[in-house]
C-alpha cells in the first residue's frame, strides 16, 4: 500500500456519496414532477458504484511487484439508471396532465425511502472524511517521530 493511497480511498468515497446525495436530491426535488420533457412523469434515478481495482502491475510506486495482483483503489459510480417502476395514477380530473379518465400519473418515489437514503449517504460521506482525517493525524505522528 502506497503512502497516498488511504487518502485516495476515502476521497473516491467521498466523490461516490456525493454523486449518490445528488441522485437522491433530483428525486425528492422531482416526486411530484408529472410532465418531463420526454414525455409522462419522472422516473426515479438509482446509482449502481463499482470498486476501482488497479493491478499491481501498473503501479509506478511499487517496481517489484509481479503476477496478476489487483489492490483496490477506491469506489466509484459505475452508472445511474432509471427505475423501471411503474408511475402511481391519482384521480385528479382538474389536473392539466389528467388523461382522459381523469388520472395523473406521478413518479413511484417514496420520500421516506429517499430520505433514508439521503441520511445513509450523508453518514457514510462523514465516515470517509473521519478516515481521511484519521489517516491525516497518523502521517502527522510519523513524521513527527521521524523528526525527533
């Protein structure tokens, strides 16, 4: 393990919760949203990560290393896909998006579920910054011992 690469963990952590709250955010912001410009209502967004490996082989850092070794190296987002949920129908004649029987369809998002999420996201974005902090204050000791 390179000397950066605790720093680089928690920061690819850090970018991986932030994109996830930014998801979360444009679904609670769009939980009533019945017309898009594609047509119909809004489709809740889900975010799919993915662990960042990178082979030993590659790594300037370390030239002894040999074989087919991969180390992680971080998380990141893999990609957002659209729920395929189907829309819930209200009855609400009056609406301008009402079809013809007097129902409107909304985005199938619960803001109880997105918030969960949100807070989930929020806590964990909090987690990779304790590490980087931690992993700060240990570099800091060392040379601090280093230095005597």
């Amino acid at each position: 393990m390179g000397f950066f690469d605790g720093y680089n963990i928690s920061t690819s952590g850090m970018s991986a919760q932030r994109a996830r709250i930014n998801v979360v955010s444009a679904n609670l912001a769009n939980a009533q949203t019945t017309n898009t410009i594609d047509g119909g209502p809004y489709k809740k967004q889900n975010i799919v990560f993915q662990e960042v490996l990178l082979k030993e082989q590659e790594r300037s850092a370390n030239p002894h290393a040999t074989g087919d070794q991969s180390t992680l190296r971080g998380v990141g987002v893999k990609t957002v896909l659209e729920s395929k949920g189907n829309p819930v129908m209200r009855y609400e004649p009056h609406h301008p998006d009402a079809n013809e029987k007097g129902y409107v369809a909304y985005p199938d998002i619960n803001p109880v579920v997105e918030m969960t999420d949100l807070i989930e996201a929020m806590r964990t974005y909090e987690s990779n910054i304790a590490a980087f902090q931690t992993h700060k204050n240990m570099d800091a000791k060392t040379l601090e011992i280093l230095k005597a």
